[in-house]
C-alpha cells in the first residue's frame, strides 16, 4: 500500500470512530431524558409502560423495516430462542424501569441500572463460563459497595424502588449476555418484540383512553423517540468503537439523567445517592478499561442493542 493510500486508511478510520463516537454519545442523551419526561406524567404506571411501548414497537418496527431491507417476518423469526429470552429480559427491564421511576428518585435508578455490565460479567462467567478477572472481581465488589451506600444511606430511596432497580440491571444484565452469545443475531427484531410483550401484559391495566394530550405527547417522546431514536444511534455508533468505549460514553446518561430532573423539576440526589453513585461509575469505569479491545463489527452484525429499556 502507497504512504498516501495508507494515511487516507489511517484518517478514514479515525472519522469512522469520530462518527461511532458521538453517535453512542446522541444515544446516551436520548435515553438521558426517560426521567424527566416521566415525571410529568399524571397516568398510572401500567399505563405509562402500556403506552410508551406501544410507540416504542412502531418506532422499532420501522426501523427494523428498513434495516432488513423489507425482511420484517425473516428477521423476527431468525432471533430464534435466544431472540425470546433477549426479549424477555429487556421487556422485565423497560417494565422495571418505569415503575421505578414511579417509587424512587432518578439518580437511584440510574445509578443503580449502571451496575448492570458488571452483573453481566459475573452472570457471562456463571452461564458461558467466561473468565472473571481480578479487575472485574474488584469492579463487582465496588459497585455492590456503592448501591449498599445509595440504599443504606439517609434519605435514600424507597424499598421497592430500589429492589425494582436491582431487578432492572440484572434483566439487563440476562440480555447483555444472551446477545453477547448469539452475536450472529441482530436483536432488534427482539426488542421489538418485547415492546408487545409488555403492551399484552400491561394493558389490560391501563386507561390508554383516558390519557391526556401533554402526557400523549411525553409517552410518544419516551417511545418512539428515547427507545426508538436511541436505539438507532447506538446500532449505527456501537460496531464503530471498541465495546469498552460503548461502556464509558453511554455513562452520560447516568450523569445527564438525574441532571435534567434536578435543573427541570428540582429534585435534588441525596449526598448519600451522589456518593454512592460515584463509586458504582467508579465501579464500571474499571470493568470497561479492562475490556480487550474488540475489532469494529460490520454494520448490521448482530448483537447488543444496549440499555433498551
């Protein structure tokens, strides 16, 4: 290869993880805003999750429309089993998450949602049998040390708040580690699959009829676009970087989430929420900068889909 034909592969590449880059950063923002779209809310959760994964399946199922070319019933039917039990645990994550939200603060469930890589390394080392390594041994201890403090600590948040937190990272966790196993699987199709999952089930205990115009409005943004939009900037960012920059840069949304919900609606994280959250980033920032470093995936692999709640 000619020095010029090699320097224009060097710049090439550097753009392309420029482009993943603030792709997964858009992404992180997007999900960002769950919180603060939530609380103005005045509908029940049922409803809330009802509604907000009935404009998440349609936001997806375009996307997967266009994704696959017009393969939509090829594409849901290749996920298979494993396509199943992905949408199943990220149906019992988005459904955790909005209940959360409904019984703790953001701050409490954001920083607690973090933990979840690391829950997935020690579940990928139970399941896969996936070595665990002495800096994800030390990441695990660190995070659980830092949701003992946000729980423990004075003024904390509620008990079934923060059980429904842990029950959101470790479903997340399942499906890190479903998707990491069939990495020849794009679950996309899945996801989707899970929005229905959670129409069915929360359904028939909602009042979709009686939901007003302003929280229509907040429930579509929440759907179609905190689910749907961020799920599109990170399948388009993530094959772009390394899985270990995925990891740190989609912490903006534990850091801007309780942000906006503090500047829009005051409510201020605890010092005990602030500290403990710290030290669970502390916690992931440690498990992502031991990651290896993976080779970028083609456009369109298979593969995690990320925290598509």
């Amino acid at each position: 290869m000619s020095a010029p034909a090699a320097t224009a592969g060097v710049l090439g590449a550097g753009a392309s993880e420029r482009r993943g880059q603030i792709y997964v950063a858009l992404a992180a923002l997007a999900w960002s805003t769950a919180g603060v779209l939530q609380r103005g809310l005045q509908v029940n959760a049922a409803t809330q999750v009802a509604v907000r994964a009935a404009f998440a399946c349609v936001a997806i199922l375009a996307y997967v429309a266009v994704a696959e070319r017009g393969r939509v019933v090829e594409s849901f039917r290749d996920v298979g089993r494993a396509g199943i039990g992905f949408a199943v645990a990220i149906a019992s994550a988005s459904a955790s998450f909005i209940v959360a939200l409904n019984h703790t603060t953001v701050a409490h469930v954001l920083f607690i949602q973090a933990m979840a890589p690391v829950l997935a390394a020690l579940l990928a080392w139970l399941a896969l049998g996936e070595q665990v390594g002495t800096r994800t041994a030390i990441a695990l201890v660190v995070a659980l040390a830092g949701v003992g403090v946000m729980i423990g600590g004075p003024g904390g948040g509620s008990l079934l708040g923060d059980a429904l937190s842990l029950l959101m990272a470790l479903s997340f966790a399942v499906s890190i580690v479903i998707s990491r196993h069939r990495k020849d699987v794009s679950m996309a199709p899945a996801t989707c699959l899970a929005q229905v999952m959670l129409v069915i089930v929360f359904l028939p205990f909602s009042t979709p009829g009686s939901v007003p115009g302003d929280d229509l409005v907040a429930l579509a943004a929440l759907g179609a676009g905190q689910i749907g939009i961020g799920l599109v900037l990170l399948t388009l960012g993530a094959p772009l970087i390394p899985a270990a920059q995925v990891a740190l840069i989609t912490l903006l949304e534990v850091v801007l989430g309780p942000l906006w919900v503090w500047l829009a609606v005051g409510e201020e994280p605890t010092a005990a929420t602030l500290v403990g959250g710290a030290i669970v980033v502390v916690a992931v920032v440690i498990q992502a900068v031991g990651g290896a470093p993976r080779r970028a995936a083609e456009p369109g692999a298979g593969g995690a889909v990320g925290p598509v709640r």
